[in-house]
C-alpha cells in the first residue's frame, strides 16, 4: 500500500469520525453527555498518570446549570 493511499485512507476515516460526532450532538444530546461522562471517568481514576486525568477533564461535559425546570440562562433573580 502506497503512503498517498494510506493517507487518503486516513483523511476519510477522519471525516467520517466527525460527521459522527456532529449528528451524534445534534441529534442524541443526552447519549452523548453520558457517553462523555463515562469516558471521562473512565480516565479520571487515582491510578491513571496525568495526561489521561488532564484529557478526561477536558472531555467531560459541563455541569448542568439549575434544577429540572432551568434553563440554564442564568437570568435567575
């Protein structure tokens, strides 16, 4: 297999990762959040070095702002 072919491979492979993503967030919000979460806890145990802690902080998920009937505009008074 010729490097050119291998990267042509790659680069669709790529492309298909995320068009997944992105129907994945517009169309399974909830699914996607708990996935996020249960990667990211995944890779936040004691025992896990540093860069696995650091990239499961940044894949987790905001917190959820308010109770069950916000918004999460946080125009609250």
């Amino acid at each position: 297999m010729s490097v050119g072919l291998l990267a042509q491979y790659l680069l669709i492979a790529l492309a298909v990762i995320a068009s997944l993503i992105v129907v994945m967030r517009k169309q399974f919000p909830g699914a996607t959040r708990r996935l996020r979460i249960a990667i990211a806890l995944s890779m936040l145990r004691e025992d896990s070095p540093d860069v696995l802690k650091k990239m499961g902080r940044w894949i987790a998920p905001e917190p959820a702002a308010g109770g069950k009937d916000c918004g999460g505009c946080n125009g609250c008074d």
